[in-house]
C-alpha cells in the first residue's frame, strides 16, 4: 500500500484543481463558460495529450448511451472526451486522490455530472461488479502497475462478453534501462514497464482476443520534440501539462524522446475485447 501511495504521490500533491484554476485566470477564462476544448491542454495529462485520446477513441466502437471504464483517468479530461464525443457514460478511478479531486470539480464547471463519475481506487481492485461495462481503457497508467496479470484480470471480469479493452502505454525497449526522470518516475521506483510481447501474452493469458497492436514511438518523439522546442524558447502556454510535471518538466520531456530513440521504451497502443462467450 506504501508503494501505491508512493507512485498516487508522485502524479499530484497539492491542490492541484487550484493550479488549473489559476492557469485559466492567466488567460481571461472564465470558469462559468469552460468547454472540454479549454481543458484540453492540461487535462488529457498523458504522452502526446489530446491528439493520444482522439488517435484512441477513433479505433473504439463506443456506441452511445453505452457505459464505459477509464482506469487510471487522471484529470478526467479523456473521459470527459469520450462522453462527448460518443454520448455515452463514462466511470473513471484514479489513485491520486488530488487528481480526482480537480477531476470532480472539473466535470462540476463543464455541468457533465450525469454522463462521468470519477472515484478513488485501485486498477488492481476495481470496485465494480462482473461484466458490468460495455468497453474499457487505460492510458499511459501501466507503467505504474506492478501486478500486470491481475490489473488486466479485473479489467477483464468487470467487462461484458464482446466488450472491448484498449490502452496505451511505453513499453520496455529492446536496450531497456530508460533515462531518468520521466513522466512516470523520477528515478525508476514505481516504473514497471515490460516488453510488447510480454504485454500481449499477459492479455491473452487474462483471456483477451484480436489483439492488434500499433507502434506509436515515431509519433511520441514528434511530440516530445516539439514540446521540447516550445519550452526552450520560453512559448510554453499558460495551461499545459507542464504545470503538473513541476520544474523538472523538460528533463522528462528530453529523456522521453531519447529513450524512444535509442530502443529504451516502445510506445504502443493496443486494442482488444473480451470473447463473446466467456
């Protein structure tokens, strides 16, 4: 549990919606008349943000009024995305109970507390009951999962027979032994990254079929690059993920791209589904 407070610790302390609000202030926002599309910088707070998400949804058949799951939602932003985008409901459990709090609050001043509710938990214990959900995703969180076997397990039992499952994550690399600091660990503690391969026979062995896995390192670098360019040069936005990631933001940036580049990590997004019969 200390380690799970650990990692919850190392995404958000603080009063991290009135950090948001803040930033919304610096830009003459005002928060009676936000739209998704103004939270958009901050709240998708995963590799390559928003375009990540629309890339995900766009390979998702979300249909509406269908309920679907977001573990480890962070901010909410994705979910609050996919509700809007397919009208469909949305749940979402994070760890880190200050994200949860801001992700709340924001869902609050979008007025889309009937299609998202966001909760506090554990990827690893959904507090949800079998085959309850028509689909779920996961992006850019199991990297922090030490048990991978049983966090694809729960995802799996919540799901409904032909429902699909679909996340994003880096993969360990070839050369493995990434840089530090990244997004996701300052030096390496809490990191739990495995290989594609490793991560397609853990789902298969949950149960999961019609695997399909893409190769999205090329991307990532791209975008890594260009964040990194707008920081150097002092253009980095008000509201952006950098307020979250603190001073060390661009270190993260740099070796994100660079362990890409040398074969340390494997970007990668996957989409599967549970069988029809189970």
């Amino acid at each position: 549990m200390a380690n799970k407070k650990t990692i919850a610790d190392h995404w958000g302390k603080g009063d991290v919606y009135g950090l948001i609000v803040s930033a919304l202030g610096k830009m003459s926002k005002s928060l009676d008349a936000l739209t998704v599309e103004d939270l958009a910088p901050v709240d998708h707070f995963h590799a390559r943000g928003l375009p990540a998400t629309v890339e995900l949804a766009d390979r998702l058949p979300i249909k509406a009024g269908q309920h679907v799951l977001d573990i480890g939602c962070g901010l909410g932003g994705p979910a609050r995305y996919m509700a809007k985008r397919f009208q469909c409901k949305v749940s979402g459990l994070d760890i880190t109970e200050p994200f949860v709090e801001a992700a709340n609050k924001l869902t609050a001043l979008l007025r889309m507390e009937h299609q998202v509710k966001i909760r506090l938990g554990d990827g690893e214990h959904l507090p949800y009951p079998d085959a309850f959900f028509d689909g779920a995703y996961t992006q850019h969180v199991t990297m922090n999962v030490p048990d991978r076997p049983r966090f694809f397990g729960e995802a799996y039992r919540v799901l409904k027979p032909g429902a699909f499952f679909a996340l994003t994550e880096h993969g360990l690399g070839p050369k493995g032994n990434p840089h530090h600091p990244v997004p996701w660990s300052a030096d390496g503690s809490g990191a739990y990254l495995v290989t594609p391969s490793e991560t397609r026979a853990f789902l298969e062995k949950a149960g999961f079929e019609d695997i399909v896995v893409e190769n999205t390192g090329s991307k990532y670098v791209t975008a890594y690059k260009a964040a990194m360019e707008k920081s150097e040069k002092g253009d980095l936005p008000p509201l952006g993920t950098h307020i979250l990631m603190g001073e060390t933001a661009l270190q993260k940036t740099r070796n994100s791209a660079r362990n890409i580049e040398e074969g340390r990590t494997h970007p990668l997004m996957l989409v599967c589904r549970k069988p029809k019969k189970d």
